[in-house]
C-alpha cells in the first residue's frame, strides 16, 4: 500500500493535504481525487468557476502520478 497526497488548485489558491491517504490499488486514485473535488468545492462554496482547478496527486517521493480537472 502506498501513500499518496492529493492538491487543489487553480494555480493561483492551493488547497493542501498534508496527510494523505493510503491507496492499495493505483486505479482508486481517480476515485479519490474525484471526493477530493467534491470535499474542496463544499468547502470554497462560494466560488461559481471551477473551470481552473484541478487536483494534483503526488506520491511519498513527490512524484506527480495523477493531475485530474475538477470539471
């Protein structure tokens, strides 16, 4: 099982993850950068355009594995 940490941003605001999540299978990680999107979006709810954020996935070492439009 690995771990990995999974950003916001638009590029211009960050949203980090400090702790991360323990994925097993590297096909879920879709499935969570999708709840992180929903998470982030009912936390900033006042904002109307998405169209700039994504999510960002990093493993343990920083590597970039995933990067995944909220939209």
């Amino acid at each position: 099982m690995a771990r990995y940490r999974f950003h916001a941003t638009n590029g211009y605001e960050c949203v980090f993850d400090a702790q991360g999540k323990e994925i097993r299978v590297p096909e879920r990680l879709v499935r969570r950068a999708d709840e992180v999107v929903q998470e982030v979006m009912s936390s900033l709810a006042d904002r109307e355009d998405w169209s700039e954020w994504h999510v960002t996935v990093h493993d343990l070492s920083g590597r970039r594995v995933l990067v995944k439009p909220f939209v």
